[in-house]
C-alpha cells in the first residue's frame, strides 16, 4: 500500500496569526517538500518569524530566499504592515542609496522635490534586501549605522529620521570569500548575522523534484491554457539525476518550454546536452568584479609601498603625494599588510644620534670608541659616518701629530 506524502506548503499560517493574502504570496511561489532539510528550514522559519531580528538568507541562485523571506514577514507581527523588496544588484551605488534613504529636493541635479526612501516607505514592516553582496563599501557603513540605530538622514537632509523596520537580507554568494578579499564588511555581516538561513539548492533535495514537476505542469498548464502532460518513466528519471544548477526557477522553465513543445525526445535531449556541457565546462574563473577588486588592491598596494619608500616612511609626506588623509593611509598599511620597514632603520639611528651626542659632549668612553676628534664623527641623517668628514678629520689629526 504506497503512503501518501506529506506535502508542506509555506502558506501554511501558524494559529494565532492571520492568513496572508493570496496576493500577496501568489501560487507560483508555493513550496511542497519531502525533504528533511526543508521541513528543518519550515520549523526554524516558524520559530524566528516571532522575534523580530535581522535574519541572512543565503543560498544559490533560484533556490527560493526570497520566497523565505515572504514566508517570515506572514508569520511575524508585522504581517499587517508592508512588505518592501530591494534589489541591490539592480541600481549603481548613488541610485540605490537615494531608493533606500530617499533625498531632500537640491540634493542633486533634477532633485526638484523630496522623495521618502524604501525604509520610510517600509515604517513598521519588513523590507528585504536582495543580493545585499553587491552593495558598495560606502553604503554597507551607512546600512550599518540604520541596523544598530534604526536612525538615517535623507541624501542631501540634515534632519535624523527613525525608523521601525525589521531587515531581512539575503545572497548568493559566497559569504566567507567574500569577507575575506574585503568586498563585504564584517562588522555589517555580524551584524546580520544574528540568525542565518541557508536554503538548500534543489540537487540536495532531489525527492521534490517529482512534487515541483506536478505542481509547475498543473499551475503553467491554466495559465497558458495548454493541456497538462505527464512525464515520461524516462523524462522522469533524466529530471531525477540532472543537477538542476539554476534550481527550482531553471526547472519551472523547463516545464514551461515542455508543455508549449509538447516533444518528450526535444525534453530529452535538452537535459543531455545540459548535462554534457555542464560535465565539459571549466573550473569557474573567478567573477569580474573579485578580479577587478584583486588588480585594484594589489596597484594600490604597490603605490602607497612606492610613496613610502620615496618619503623613506614619512607617513605624512606619503598621504600629501597620494592625495589622501594620514589616518586612511594608516588604515590602507594595516588593509595590505603593510609593515614599517624603516623601524629597524629608526633604531640603528637614534642609537648613532646618542653616539655622535656623547662624541659632542666629550664623553671618554665614546670619544676613546671612536679613537677620532669630534668633529670627523659627524652623523648624517640615515646614521651614516660620512667618509669626506672622516677624512678631513683623519687629515686635521695628521698635521697636528707634525707639529
């Protein structure tokens, strides 16, 4: 007798809450599992939705974060309120920060009146910010400053707003990396990370694939009015072992393109060819952004390294030559490792400047050390004799020995 499976939805509202509108989670976005990873994922979402902290979602791309991320603001508190998505990845750094923040009307060329930003917008909801890895440096320090705070100012304001969001944030990169080679900031990333979900990709849990396959057929098949078509034992089992790397979004298209060709062999051999080129494709090369990141830093490196050596480590002549303030060309030396190498220099130095003031002063011991008249120990400024006044004064000793 085959068993019936439990099939767990995410609309599923916990008692004491109240239903999310159906339009606000559409029935696409519904998700059925057999797999014990995403019934854990269901039960921590129950249980985090309630306290209101910030929450990382991360996971590959396709897998569902932001579906996750609906599923926490239903059952939190805040259902109620707005709901707001950011997609960070979308806008250059000045748009996106203007869009989250709002402007004040002057703040820029063609800011005629004041806008509120998604944070005004989103006063006392949950807003979501999508592919938060590819906010710039800059803003990551002003997002900061609204986590711990809940405080910002408009671009271009001068009054401090308050606001009441609670921020869910989620990636699909690699997070360790990416802090790492200093392309995310760590105090940003704790602070994020006060409760961290990972949302497995779709060949983790392949025993969903057969309930993702009859639910996209029977929803894709009302929405473009074609008849609903059953897979194939070998269609079925070709979806089983294909490692589906853009997860459940690449699989709803693909049931898509199946219902309007209507071609079981074209199914076929759609999933052959994928699966060979994925077996010939080449260990990925890292991404532009890391190796435009990578040549940046390591020119940088080399010319605050240039700049010191030419000022031989005059901190403040280097950041005058680069253009820069002393304390962002301290925090560049500790960014690149870069060590005073002049300490040891300085040390020889300070001990010859005693030398030469003991050899000044008349002192025995060192005027005997030195077995020379005072003035042919002369110190340049790197802690070197210099061979001219030595030889001056090697002379001078010469002719008063004759006389």
């Amino acid at each position: 007798m085959s068993v019936s499976p439990r099939v767990i939805s995410f609309k599923e509202t916990p008692a004491g809450t109240q239903e999310i509108p159906l339009a606000f989670a559409p029935l696409e976005e519904l998700r059925f599992t057999l797999s014990p990873a995403m019934e854990e994922l269901r039960r921590q979402v129950d249980r985090i939705a309630q306290v209101d902290v910030p929450v990382l979602l991360l996971g590959e791309s396709g897998v569902g974060k932001e579906f996750v991320a609906r599923a926490l603001h239903a059952r939190s508190p805040r259902s109620q309120n707005t709901f707001l998505k950011v997609n960070c990845a979308a806008l250059p750094s000045e748009l996106l920060e203007s869009e989250l923040f709002g402007y004040e009307a002057g703040a820029f060329t063609g800011a005629v009146r004041s806008k509120p930003g998604q944070f005004e917008l989103c006063e006392h909801g949950t807003i979501l910010l999508d592919e938060i890895g590819e906010i710039p440096s800059a803003l990551q320090a002003k997002l900061l400053h609204v986590l711990q705070d809940q405080q910002f100012s408009r671009l271009g304001g001068r009054r401090t707003l308050t606001v009441d969001v609670r921020v869910l944030a989620a990636t699909n990169i690699d997070i360790q990396k990416a802090l790492n080679e200093k392309l995310f900031r760590p105090d940003l990333y704790y602070r994020l990370n006060t409760i961290t979900l990972r949302i497995p990709a779709l060949r983790e849990r392949r025993e969903d694939i057969p309930l993702f396959l009859d639910y996209f057929v029977k929803q894709l098949s009302a929405q473009f009015n074609r008849p609903q078509r059953r897979f194939s034992k070998r269609l079925m089992d070709a979806c089983l072992k294909y490692s589906w790397p853009g997860n459940v979004r690449e699989l709803k298209n693909f049931v898509c393109r199946y219902l309007v060709l209507a071609d079981d062999a074209a199914a076929l051999a759609e999933l052959r060819e994928r699966k060979s080129e994925a077996a010939e494709r080449p260990t990925a090369e890292p991404g532009l952004r890391q190796l435009v990141y990578s040549v940046r830093a390591e020119a940088e490196r080399r010319m605050i390294e240039d700049c010191l050596a030419k000022s031989r480590w005059n901190r403040t002549e280097a950041a005058r030559a680069l253009c820069i303030s002393t304390k962002t060309l301290w925090n560049k030396m500790r960014q690149y490792g870069i060590r005073d190498s002049s300490r040891q220099g300085e040390v020889s130095n300070d001990k010859s400047t005693r030398e030469s003031s003991e050899l000044a002063a008349g002192a025995p011991q060192s005027a005997g050390q030195c077995g020379e008249p005072v003035e042919s120990c002369t110190i340049e400024r790197m802690g070197t004799i210099s061979p001219l006044k030595l030889a001056n004064g090697r002379a001078g000793s010469a002719r008063a020995v004759a006389q």
